[in-house]
C-alpha cells in the first residue's frame, strides 16, 4: 500500500488545525509524569512504524513529521475520518489527546 | 564458535574466577565499582530481543547487555503458518541475530537452564556462567506432555507434529501435507485456551485449506477444538470456512481427548469416538518455558507467571523480569509476539531506569495487534490497547479502543507483511 495516499489531504480542514492547536496546548500544560513517557509511548507503534518511527516497508514513517500533522492525523482517524483506515481508526481510540501529544512531539525528532 | 568464545568472554562470573585467574576479573560486576551494570537476557524471540535491542539503545551503552539463544537464527511463528500452506518459504520467516551485535549486545548460543537468585548469576547447559544485575527471562512455552502418555516418546513427537515453534518442525509439517495422498485428511486440535496464538491455529487450518485447494482438492480440513467456541477472530474465521473453504474445512466445538496414538494418528476424544487422520497436528496444552516452570517463577497454577506490570519483574524472585507467552496474562491480553514485543519495552523502560537511579514509569501502556492470513492475500486483524490501572495493579483494556477487521482484504495483507518487516526490524535491526 502507498504511504501517499494517507498523506493526502493531511491537515486541511479547518477543524483539524484547531484541534491540534488544542491538543498541543493541552500537553504543554500538563508536564509528563516521567520524562521518558513519550518516547515510551511512541516504542508502541514501532511493530508497525519502525524503531524510533522508521519504517522500512509499506507502513508510513512517522519519524521527522510535524507533531501537529501527527496530531491532527490521529484525531481524524480517531473520528473516523479516515475511510481508507484498516487499523489506526481502532488504535488511535486507545489514547488521550495528551500521550498522541507527547508521541508526536517524540517522533517529529527523530531523524527521518 | 560458542565454547571458545563463551569461555574467553563470560565465564568471568564466581566460580570461574579460580580456574581462569585474574584476568577475568577486570569484567565482574562486583570489582571496583566502575564496571557498567550488567542484564542478561535469555530467549531470541519477539520479547527477548525486543528487550535487549531497546536496553542498548535507551541506557547508550551504559548497561552491558548478553542475550543468551540456543538458535542460530530467529524464525518467526508469525506468518510461519504460510510455509505450512506453501505461500512461503522458511527463508521468508528467518532473520539473522547480527543486527543487535551492531549494538553492542553480545550473543551466547547456549540453552539457559538455571539461575542462582542470590549470587545473581545464570547458568548454562555447558557449564558457562553468567553474572546479572538484573535478568530477563522471554522462555517462550513449552508443552504439558505429561498429560499425553502417547506422545512420551521422541518418536510420537516426531509423528504427530505440534509445529507451535517455527523451525523444523514446521518444515517437517509441510513435508507431511505434501506427502499426503489426494482425498486425505488433515486435523489440528487445538487445546482449552490459554495456549501461545490465540487466532494461531484457524489461521492454520485456513493455509492448509488454501493449500488443498490449489493441490488437493479431494482433500478435507478438520478442526478439533477443546473450547467450546472459536477463540479469536470467530465471524472472520467462520466466514472463510463456510464461504470460499465450504467443503474443505469442518469445525467440531468441545473435543477434549484423552491421548493420542501416534502409531495410528488416532486421537482418543473424551466424548464419542475416536478421530483419525492422515496428517495429524497436536498442540499439546501449554504452560511457562521450561526456565521459568524449573525454576519456581510459574507461580499461577503452576503454569505461568506473575509479574509486577510496571517493571515485569516476577512475583517470586527478586532482579528477574519475565516477558512474553509465559506470563499469567491480564485478562483480553493476548499470548501474540506483538504482545512479547510491547512487554519487552515496558520492561526495556523500568529496567533501564532501575539501573541508572532513574524512576520507573508508573503509567505504562501496550497494544496489540494480530493479524492472520485467510489465504496467501486476504488478511483479517484483531487489535486492543492496553492501560495499567493503578488501583488494580494490572492491565486493562481502554474503553472503546481496538476492534477486528470488517472482512478479509488485501491490503491488510500487504500490511500484514509489512508488520512483520517492521517488527523484526525492530527486535533484530
């Protein structure tokens, strides 16, 4: 499957931009209880994405994308937005907006 | 290379020190103080490796990791059903353990037989000894032959496969099918859950029926379960075999047996009469790695093994942590190499932390994904996330999170495949 297709028109409804906005603020307020918690956290989607979110097949890297693309993609596929999604749709259900934000934030440092 | 290089590298630990003199002190743990803090890892599979890969690259080099394997290469269960329906090769399943020597990790090929829980060292069937600060156990599962008195005998065993470990049995599984005359039967007992792969064995008895539909149209597919129901992904699985494997597969519910007769591939059912087949596959029921059931860390039932679910360490003996199929699972966690991977992280996390005076995360999440072929294309997933909860003190599923496949499609098929890249990547790369 092509990665592209899933990147198409990532971020540009509206909505999603001010959820991010939302989300982002929500986990700048709210410090980590462990410092390690989103690199903990994003080490779950790497039997998919790869270590550090660097896949090496068909699955979409996540390592070197923006944080609030990351969010955004998460919500939408947590809102069913997503008709094409096989799996995100049910594991993005599993977290809240403040552990997408620290996984985000974790991924958009690592090199691509 | 073993002997030689284990004795030059490891014996370095206690009773060593008096036969090879004071060379070998310089790696003790206990000298000096300034030697780095040492893991010792045994068991290759989807939770050991894991463990060892993220304990290099989260400590940077500042924990001494060994992982201890008996195999040469890692052979996936995963997609290893596919060799079985002859839509892949073992090559296919098969990755090397070089990559995690590129970290720093060093690799003793031994079988691990016992631990000394106080002088904190290891020992291996070759009279090698290892020295821990802290020890993870991934034993995987062995079987419960003892209630199977047909299958004492190595003979039997090589007879009536059980093929539940990628190697060569799977091979020798295969060879079995190919064997088979058109017109035969092929029958696979599954026993009560739980038993390592839950959605394992449909998915089998899906890859034989594909293959004798290709090769052996004659031929039929007989499931005998010991649970009551299909046990995973039951709509999906029932839907194949009553849709494109009408006619090839015939699922039984409740079929206890006795014992097997491995001369006659008969098995002897609790309840009515006896089953024979031309190919027969036996998964005997399972309990915790012989390590783990040896060593008194089966502390469920005997069976399997309690943890602590924020460090993974045992209930019963202090500095080992154990991971994967062998744990007294939290319930709707399934015994999956996804799940062995995901634990291996958690545990990956606290144990870096106990080592370097950090804290040890209190807020630790899994997921879990399992995907099975219907076919050589179509797949079909069942995928939960998983919180601790505190006042538990166990894992429990999120609300609303997870689910199954609509139906069998290929693009999870080409997804699937990927999964397994990218996982063994992350375990072995």
């Amino acid at each position: 499957m092509n990665p592209v297709k899933f990147r198409g028109g990532r971020v540009p409804a509206l909505f999603g931009a001010l959820a991010v906005v939302a989300a982002l603020s929500a986990s700048a307020q709210a410090q980590p209880a462990n410092a390690n918690l989103g690199r903990n956290l994003a080490a779950q989607c790497a039997n998919c994405h790869g270590t550090n979110g660097r896949s090496v097949t068909s699955v979409p890297s996540l390592a070197g994308q923006d944080a609030k693309d990351i969010v955004a993609r998460m919500k939408e596929f947590r809102d069913g937005k997503v008709p094409k999604a096989t799996i995100m749709h049910q594991l993005a259900k599993g977290y809240t907006d403040e552990q997408v934000a620290l996984m985000a934030e974790f991924f958009s440092k690592q090199a691509e | 290379m073993s002997t030689t290089f284990n004795r030059r590298d490891f014996v370095k630990s206690a009773g060593a020190l008096g036969l090879l003199g004071t060379s070998a002190i310089t790696g003790c743990a206990s000298v000096g103080g300034v030697a780095k803090p040492r893991v010792v890892v045994v068991g290759g599979g989807f939770g050991g490796a894991t463990a060892a890969k993220y304990i290099a690259m989260w400590s940077d080099g500042k924990i001494d990791v060994t992982l201890v394997e008996r195999g040469d290469a890692f052979v996936s269960c995963p997609l290893s059903n596919l060799v079985i329906g002859g839509s892949k090769q073992m090559a296919d399943v098969t990755v090397s353990y070089d990559g995690l020597g590129k970290r720093g990790i060093r690799r003793v090929k031994g079988e691990a037989v016992g631990f000394d829980a106080d002088k904190k060292t290891l020992s291996l069937a070759d009279g090698t000894t290892l020295s821990y600060d802290r020890l993870i156990l991934s034993p995987g599962i062995d079987f419960m032959y003892e209630s199977l008195p047909g299958l004492a005998s190595a003979d039997a065993r090589q007879k009536v496969l059980a093929a539940w470990k990628a190697g060569p049995e799977t091979v020798a599984l295969r060879n079995q099918l190919t064997a088979m005359k058109d017109g035969g039967v092929y029958a696979i007992h599954i026993p009560k859950a739980p038993y390592r792969c839950p959605p394992g064995p449909y998915e089998r008895a899906c890859q034989v029926a594909w293959y004798f539909q290709q090769a052996k149209p004659k031929s039929k597919v007989l499931i005998l379960d010991a649970n009551e129901d299909v046990v995973s992904k039951k709509g999906l699985f029932m839907k194949a075999w009553n849709g494109q494997y009408k006619g090839i597969v015939e699922y039984r519910n409740n079929q206890e047996i006795q014992d097997v007769d491995a001369r006659t591939n008969t098995l002897k059912m609790s309840f009515g009469d006896d089953v024979k087949a031309d190919v027969l596959n036996l998964l005997p029921p399972m309990r915790a790695g012989n390590i783990a059931t040896q060593n008194g860390l089966n502390n469920s039932n005997k069976r399997w093994c309690l943890i602590d679910w924020l460090t993974y360490e045992s209930t019963a003996v202090k500095n080992v942590h154990i991971l994967g199929d062998a744990l007294q699972i939290a319930p709707l966690m399934p015994k999956s190499g996804h799940m062995a991977n995901q634990h291996a992280k958690v545990c990956a996390a606290a144990v870096v932390a106990q080592l370097t005076g950090e804290a040890v995360n209190t807020t630790p999440m899994v997921a879990n994904t399992c995907y099975s072929f219907i076919d050589n294309r179509n797949v079909v997933h069942v995928a939960s996330v998983h919180r601790y909860d505190a006042a538990q003190k166990t894992m429990v599923t999120v609300p609303g999170s997870g689910g199954l496949s609509a139906e069998a499609n290929t693009a999870e098929g080409g997804f699937a495949n990927s999964w397994a890249r990218n996982i063994w990547a992350d375990m072995l790369a």
